[in-house]
C-alpha cells in the first residue's frame, strides 16, 4: 500500500469515515485515474500532479461528503453508475430489492417482462433489473428533471438505452398499459426525521427523494390505489420500505385488497423491501 494511502485512510479512520482503508483507495484511484493494481506497487511514485486533487478530495470527504459524490460514480448491483447531484445516491441496501424481483419473476416464469420503475432516481435499479434480464422492457418515471437525465445517461452507460424509457411524471399519474413488474424506492422519511438525518444523506441527497410526509408513508398510499389497474395479472410489486415501516405498508396494501403480500429482509437482518405477487 502507497504512503498516500496509509496516510489518508489513517485520516478518515480518526474522522469514524469507515471503512477508511477502501474509501482511500477509491478517492487515490479517482484522483489519479489509476487502477488498483498501479496504485498497489507504485502509488507514491505515481501520485504526482494528482496530489493536489487527491487533497481536494481528502478535504471534501472529511467534510462529511460522501466518496460516491466526490468521485462522481458508484457501484450498484456490478454496474458502475454515475452519481449526478440533486438525485439520490444508490445505496447497496437497494439491492436486496433488485435480488427479490428477480427471484420473483424466475418464480413466475415470466419471459420479456414489462418493467415499471416509480421514482427511478439515478437509474439504478432499472439498470440492474434490465442488465440482468436481457429480454425485459423497462420504463423509468421520475418528477425531477436532473433524475430523468441521470436515468438517461445511465443507460446509456450500461447499454441498455434500446431497452429503457423515461419518462418525467407525477408517479403513476401519466402512465396507461400494464406491467409484469412494478418497482420503487420511494421517498419514506417522516417530515419530524429529516432534520435528524445523517448529515452525508441530509446535506447532499435531494429532499424530493427522502421526504415521505407526514408520517413518510404517502407513496404507499398512493400505490395502494393506483398500481392495480398498472399491474398485469399475475404480475409482481417490489417496494424499498424502510426499516421500521414493513408491518404498516403491508397492512395498508392489504386493506386495499391486496392479497400476497410479504416483507423481506436485507443483509442486516432489517426489514427492507415488501412485496407483492398477485
């Protein structure tokens, strides 16, 4: 390991940035344009005129930014994603979302599947469910015009622009035709939490996506109502909730008649995604 990074990840480790020693190694890598393997055998003698940059980034992430916006990408479900500001910052506890769909449609057999993200953000479960199923149609809605573009650019990134539309839209409001997949990670914190946030979520992610409502349940009651006549017979509903929240949005779904439904769990041991197989 360089000097470089032995030094910075000491910094952030003193700062409670965790895990230090990879975040060092992505912002040593970003700030070089290097890969890990260079940067292994001969980053001090590779650092260079990236030293300032690297500074840079060191200062910004000490500051409470978080690494995927410094560098401006992130992982997600084996895809490298951009980051774009105002949209939010996927988070690996998403993918437990993405793993549950598809185990869901694999279930149900279904083949050329048409797949609706609700509040598509960065595009990164799109992408995922699209990149992993080659024969899927996905259409992505967001309100937020930087979302829509990030979708865009996303897909593009990926490949998958010839199998991904999007669309800029109040949720469900603008849509007709049905899908065999509907999914989102909707905005579900409380207006009393929000100030309470973590200020890497609450400085540097859009309000449009964490904000829930009064009680941060509001797009699940939306959807309550308004994905039946969206969703094709047989078809499946897969929801980010939060952690707290699993018992009240499944109740909510099944009051209004919703049969088949069920929370998961994500790596934690957390509630995270609810479900749906009508």
């Amino acid at each position: 390991m360089s000097a470089a990074r032995r030094r910075l990840a000491a910094a952030l480790s003193a700062a409670g940035k965790e895990p230090a020693d990879l975040e060092a190694r992505f912002l040593l890598e970003a700030a070089t344009g290097l890969g890990a393997l260079a940067l292994l055998t001969r980053g001090d003698e590779l650092l260079g005129g990236a030293a300032k940059q690297l500074q840079n980034f060191a200062a910004r992430r000490l500051t409470g930014e978080p690494v995927n916006r410094i560098i401006g990408t992130a992982n997600f479900f084996g895809l490298d994603l951009v980051v774009a500001p105002k949209v939010l910052d996927p988070r690996a506890d998403t993918e437990i979302l993405v793993e549950t769909a598809l185990e869901l449609l694999a279930r149900k057999g279904m083949t050329k599947p048409r797949i609706l993200d609700l509040g598509v953000g960065s595009g990164a479960i799109l992408c995922a469910l699209l990149d992993s199923r080659p024969d899927a149609f996905g259409v992505g809605v967001d309100l937020s015009p930087e979302a829509c573009a990030a979708t865009q650019i996303n897909l593009a990134r990926c490949g998958l622009a010839a199998r991904g539309k999007v669309i800029r839209g109040d949720w469900a409001a603008a849509l007709a035709g049905r899908f065999d997949l509907i999914v989102s990670n909707p905005p579900y914190i409380s207006h009393a939490e929000l100030g309470g946030l973590d200020r890497e979520v609450r400085d540097h992610d859009p309000v449009l996506a964490l904000d829930g409502g009064a009680d941060g349940l509001a797009p699940y009651r939306l959807f309550a109502v308004e994905l039946k006549r969206l969703l094709r017979p047989e078809g499946v509903v897969c929801l980010e909730i939060g952690w707290t929240q699993g018992a009240e949005v499944a109740a909510l779904l099944s009051a209004a008649g919703w049969s088949g439904v069920s929370c998961r769990r994500d790596r934690a041991g957390r509630d995270r995604v609810i479900a749906v197989e009508s």
